[in-house]
C-alpha cells in the first residue's frame, strides 16, 4: 500500500464530512480586470488588525508621515504593527467604528492623504542569504497577518523550525462571490511562488500543497505554470463545496489528515497560510512593501461595476462601493466578507482592513434577509451538513439556555462557523449568530477565570514573599544577636585579661574572697559613720534651746498633753481651793482666810507650771531616733518656734487655770446677800448653830441633867458668868430654826459662782 506522501504525489484527495453547494455567483468578478483604487480623502487605519495586542503609537497628530511608515511599533509577539498605506499627515487617533458585527468603536488613526503618495525608504532582502530571524522579523515588521479572514500574525505561524511535513497553500477561496484571490493568482502566481519559496525556507516541509477549487481553471493554470520547476510544489484541484476552503476541512481534502480537538495543524505536521498572505510576505521580503493594501471583491447587484479592486487599508466601504457605482436600495444592506460568513455593515464608514476579502451590496431578491426565527423542528439537516460533526440543534439549545458547560462538552470550540447548519435550516434559526455570542460570553467567562487565577496567584506570592521576608528577618536578628554575644563576650574575655595583665603588673597579690568581704564591709562602715556624722551636723545647726524640738509631732504631741493635764489641774483647782471659800468649814476658821486662799492659788499654778514643764519635757528630751523626719518638719528653727508656741499656750493655760483660786479670795459677806446665797446661807445657819450651841452650852449650866442629853452635854461645862436667860436661849434657838428653814429653801448649787 502506497505511504500517505505516495498518494498525495499520486494526486489524490480525500473528502471531509457535511458542507454544502451554494451558488457560487464568482463569474461576476473572477474574469475582470483588477481595479485600483484611487487614492480617498480620508484614510482610517484600525491601530490593531489581527489576533494580538495593538503595537505602540508611533506617531501623534500633526506628524507627516511617508508611505509605508511604520504608524505603531511591534513591542512583542504578538503585537503587528500597521503603515501609512500612503503619504500624508495624521490628523488624529481616535475611537472610530470598527470593523465588526457591533461596529464598537477602537483606536483608529485618520490620515489625511498629500496625493504624493511618496515612499519611505526600502530595502529589499534576498531571502537566500538571510537568516531565518531576520525574514522572520521583517515579516513582523511588515505587519503581516492571515489574510484568509482570521489574522494570526504570520510570522508566528512561519516561526516553527522543526515537524513540519506539508505546507499547504489555501487558495480554495469557497465562498460564494468572493474572488479575491483567484484573480490574485491569476495575475501574481509567479510572486507567490517566490512566497512559497521563502516559506519553505522557514519551515522546510517535505512537500508544498496548493489547493484551489475547480471552479477557478485560470488561477489553477497559472498557479500550475508557476510552480512546473518545483518538483514539491503540488497544486491540487479540489472539488467546490462549502467549507472546502475551512483549514480542517482542507487539511483533511489534501491529506486525509484530522486534527484532533483543541489541537493546531502543526500539532500533526501541517503549517497552512492563505494565498494572500503569501504574496504579501514575498512583497515585503523582495521589496519591502508593508501590507498596507490588499485585493477585495466589490460585488452585488446594486453596483454598476462589480469587480476586484487593489484598496489601501483604511479605505471606506463606502468610497469602494462609490468606486463602483453603488445605486443602494430602500434599507440596503451592505456585507461585508462572504454571503456564509460575513457579517452586515452597520454603517458605511468603516475602513477596510487587512482580513477584508469581500464586499458585497445586494439587492433584496439577490440576497434576501433571513425570515423570522422558528422552533426547531429536530429535522437534523444542520448535524448532516456540519463539516466539524457537531451537533448544531444541541448547540443552539445550550446556547439560549446559557449552560455554557453543556456547550463545551459538546465541542462548540470547534464550530468554524461556516454557516453551513443555518443555510439549511427550515426554521430559519439563526445559528451561527447564537454560536458567536456564546463563544464570547464564553471567552469573558475564561477572562474572568484568567483574572482570578491571577489575582490568587499574586496573592499567593504575596504571601510568600512576606512569609520569606519575616523569616529572612528573623534568620538576620537571630545571626544579629549571636554576633552581639560573641562581641559581648569578647571584649568582657579582654577585659578579664586587662585586669589580670594589671594585677600581675603592678607586683600586688590577687585579693581572697575573705579579703574582698572585708573590704566591702570596711566600706559599708564607713557610709554609715557618715550618714550619721550628716546627722549629728543637722542636729547641731538647731538652736540650743530648740534642739529637744528635733521631732515636731512629739513636741506637740508633748505639748497637748500639757495642755490637757494644765486644764485639769485648773478645772480641779477651783474644787479643791475653793471648796474652804464657798463652803467653809465652821471648825476651820483658816479656809475663810484670803491670804490663806492666795497662798493655795500660788501653790496651785507653782503645781500647774510644774505640771506642764514635765509634761513639755519629754517631747523636748525625746526624739525618736528611728523615725525619718518629714521634710516639712526639719527645719529646726519652724520645729523650736512651734515648741515654744505650744509651751507658751501650755503656760497660759496653767495661768487661767491657776487664777480663779488666786483673784478670788472669798469677798465678805454682805449682810443683805446672805439670804439670796445659799452657800452664804448654809455659812450662816452652821454660824447660828455654833451660836445656838453655844448658848444652848451656856444653858446648860442650870439645867437638870435629863435636860442635857445631847452629846454637848459631855463637853465641859462653861463657866458660870456665861450662863444666859433662858429667854434668849430659845430666842436663839428660833433664829436656828428659821436660818436652816431658809437654807433648806433654797436650791442646792450647782457650781461654784464664779467672781466677777
Ligand atoms: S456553523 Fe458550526 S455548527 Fe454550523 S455547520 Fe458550521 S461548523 Fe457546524
Ligand atoms: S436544521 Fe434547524 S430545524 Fe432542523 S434540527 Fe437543525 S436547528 Fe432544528
């Protein structure tokens, strides 16, 4: 059995499941000549044209820029930078509606033409003599990307060194209408040739495959002669049908091969790149010329002149369609790409771009607008026609009901969306339209997802990071403290050795233990005889007659207690030294004496004074060692002055105590006021009584002894010259009777009456 690289030499082609058999309506523009385009008043070139990143703004507004001027700059991979298709001034960057289904706005640059149309400098490379890097780069630079409708940057996909066993060159071009690039071959096949020659150059395959449908026999001519000196260069006529022109489903055409799900063609030896693509990179290797115009199919029944047109990237739909002679009917639409997969323009001014193949203006009967949506009605013509066996009515279910993870198990990532399930469903269900926009809620959702995962993984190394950084700290202040003790303990070792060096050198025995004890004691000794020399110093610098007053509080302690026995003696003086006075006793005539009185008052603040210097002079003689003075209280002239205050009150106090026994000496009794005192009158009756037994005594002399039986009677008896009248015996013994009825009338005394 013939290898499969046998068989693809043999010529032979295989088929791929589904597709289908649109009128194909390319006859329109695939025989007529190649316009070109004239230069527009306005240019609007899309900062980003492919599947990447945009490159970096080169240029501001203002800035004149030449023709094939680099506008933005490949900063990395998958960055493609875009030209001035023409020279002349920027006259802003700006959002402006983009060349998609919802017309979004993006970064564009407006470049208002000189019609110079002057290049900037070139410089051709001869691909032989260059290095893989460099035709790589200058593929890159010249801003290259899938011109098949796609646009991954070229030179990525040109970049794989190794395992490559076919290069296939798409040229099938299924689309009905489109016939860009048959013309292209049929006028340049000689140019894309020498692409495919720098192609292989990069990839090295074993065999290049040209595939173009059959129903393009000048481009399969002139492709043909082209490559007649390349034994490699197979050009292999594929029958038309939709989507021959999809890269699994040609791969599969060509070399029966099937790229498994969620793999690339390189994945299994295949590298395909679009026929445009390939003319451009010879442009740019050979000539230099930047992609910064492409060849685009102007068709529709509504046009004058349907034809392909040579248009600068950045040209209106728009003035293509003027070009042309564009007579647009009542709510025209206007598609741009093909009748399967292209999209409606929601305005004519959008640019065209570098993926832009097709741009076609029916008319209503030509092109007629999908009816309205139906239910689906399971007749399984969109499972049959699917060229990715998918299984689109199952797609379209998920797809409304939004469970995106039914749509991946059911492989909608493969879905090409060729619109081939939609062309013949009955129920006019839109499904590619469906199919997009869960693919991008998809995408979003895989965003979000990437976004996340980021974030979580910065915060993990966040984490990470602070975690080293503590314990690298913690490792530094650990090596930190270890070296601090090791110099610590270091210099106390010198130190020691200092000392020792010291002792030995000043010729002195090293002292004992018992001998530092002692030394230590000796000097505790000499700290306490001088704290107590400071206080014999203190003490001395007190006046001599306040030194006992060291202590305050025990001075006036001292001193109160004075006080109180100074007031008790002379609360108790007017008792014992007046008692005689107000109550004298009728047998000691002494009491009543004033000098006797005065004597006792002299006595009693002589006792009294004592009293309170013996009780002042313990507080004197007294301090108490032990108790640590207040600061307040050590100053010994404050402590002597509120000892002699307190001795002087002592002392008066004694003086006022002392005088009631010494100014008041009992005054003579008046007569008048002998009634009115009791204790008068208590003087007065004992006076009567004394007189009433005296002359009752005197009685007594001649009375019968029966009479006299009062213990008086053992008195003696008085002689007989003083025996008295009975008469006035009793007349006395009345006056007794009624001076002791009146003292018994008076209320007794409650306190001695003091003298004024
Ligand atoms: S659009 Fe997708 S689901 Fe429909 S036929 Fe094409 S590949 Fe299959
Ligand atoms: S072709 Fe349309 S109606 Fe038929 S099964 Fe598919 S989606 Fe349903």
């Amino acid at each position: 059995m013939p290898s499969l690289f046998q068989q693809i030499k043999a010529g032979q082609i295989w088929d791929f499941h589904g597709g289908i058999h649109p009128p194909a309506r390319k006859k329109l523009t695939s025989q007529a000549a190649v316009a070109k385009m004239p230069l527009p008043d306005r240019l609007y070139i899309p900062l980003r044209q492919h599947i990447g990143v945009a490159g970096k703004i080169l240029v501001k507004a203002g800035d004149l820029v030449l023709k094939g001027q680099a506008l933005t700059g490949a900063d990395n991979a998958m960055a493609i930078p875009v030209h001035a298709p023409t020279s002349g001034k920027v006259l802003s960057i700006e959002p402006y509606p983009s060349a998609h289904p919802s017309a979004l706005p993006e970064p564009t640059l407006v470049l208002q033409p000189d019609g110079l149309d002057q290049w900037r400098p070139r410089h051709a490379l001869d691909y032989l003599h260059t290095d893989r890097a460099h035709l790589l780069a200058r593929i890159q630079q010249a801003g290259i990307a899938g011109m098949g409708g796609a646009g991954f940057p070229t030179h990525i996909k040109s970049g794989a060194s190794t395992g490559v066993d076919y290069l296939i060159v798409n040229a099938v071009e299924c689309e009905p209408y489109i016939s860009a690039d048959d013309v292209l071959m049929q006028h340049e096949a000689a140019t894309i040739v020498r692409g495919i020659d720098i192609l292989c150059k990069l990839l090295n395959p074993k065999a290049v495959l040209i595939g173009i449908e059959d129903d393009k026999p000048l481009a399969i001519a002139a492709m043909q002669q082209a490559c007649s000196g390349k034994s490699d260069y197979l050009v292999r006529v594929v029958p038309a049908k939709y989507p021959s022109g999809g890269e699994k489903q040609l791969i599969q055409l060509l070399t029966s091969k099937e790229v498994p799900n969620g793999r690339r063609p390189l994945d299994i030896g295949i590298v395909m790149q679009n026929v445009g693509t390939v003319f451009a990179i010879a442009q740019a290797v050979e000539d230099d010329i930047p992609l910064i115009s492409r060849i685009v199919t102007v068709v529709g029944q509504t046009l004058q002149h349907s034809q392909n047109v040579r248009a600068l990237i950045g040209t209106p739909v728009g003035a293509l369609l003027d070009l042309c002679g564009f007579a647009p009917e009542p709510q025209q639409r206007v598609i741009m790409g093909g009748p399967m997969m292209g999209f409606t323009l929601p305005t004519l001014q959008i640019p065209l771009v570098k993926t832009t193949n097709c741009i076609i203006a029916p008319t209503r009967h030509e092109l007629p607008a999908a009816g309205p949506e139906m239910d689906c009605i399971r007749c399984g013509a969109c499972a049959e026609v699917c060229p990715a066996v998918l299984l689109p009515q199952q797609l379209v279910w998920y797809a409304k009901a939004k469970d995106y993870d039914q749509l991946k198990s059911y492989n909608l990532a493969d879905c090409i969306e060729c619109g081939a399930c939609a062309y013949v469903c009955p129920s006019e269900i839109p499904l590619v339209q469906y199919y997009r926009v869960a693919k991008a809620e998809i995408r979003e959702l895989a965003r979000e997802e990437l976004k996340a995962e980021q974030a979580k993984a910065r915060f993990e190394a966040r984490n990470e990071r602070l975690e080293r950084d503590k314990q690298l700290r913690a490792e530094r202040n650990q090596a930190l403290a270890a070296q601090r003790q090791s110099m610590l303990a270091e210099q106390q070792k010198q130190q020691i050795i200092a000392a020792q060096q010291r002792l030995e050198q000043s010729d002195q025995p090293a002292l004992s233990k018992e001998q530092i004890i002692a030394e230590r004691e000796r000097k505790k000794a000499e700290a306490r005889a001088y704290q107590a020399a400071k206080a014999e110093t203190v003490t001395d610098t007190v006046p001599a007659a306040d030194q006992p007053a060291a202590d305050p509080r025990a001075a006036a302690v001292a001193a109160a207690i004075a006080r109180a026995k100074a007031k008790k003696q002379a609360d108790a003086a007017p008792v014992t030294e007046t008692v005689p006075a107000t109550e004298p006793d009728a047998d000691d005539a002494t009491t009543a004496d004033p000098r006797k009185a005065a004597v006792a008052a002299a006595i009693a603040r002589a006792k009294a004074k004592k009293l309170a210097e013996t009780a002042a002079e313990p507080a004197v003689a007294e301090p108490e060692p032990q108790k640590e003075p207040d600061p307040a209280e050590t100053d010994p002239r404050k402590a002597a002055v509120a000892a002699a205050i307190a001795r002087a009150k002592a002392k008066k106090l004694a003086e006022t105590a002392a005088e009631p026994a010494v100014t008041e000496p009992e005054p003579q009794k008046e007569p008048e006021h002998a009634e009115t005192d009791p204790r008068k009158a208590a003087v007065a009756a004992a006076i009567a009584r004394a007189k009433a037994k005296k002359l009752a005594e005197q009685a007594g002399t001649s009375a019968t002894p029966t009479e006299i039986s009062t213990p008086e009677s053992a008195e003696p008896a008085a002689p007989a010259a003083a025996i008295v009248d009975p008469a006035a015996v009793k007349q006395a013994a009345i006056a007794a009777a009624i001076a002791r009825a009146k003292a018994r009338q008076q209320p007794p005394p409650t306190e001695p009456e003091q003298p004024s």
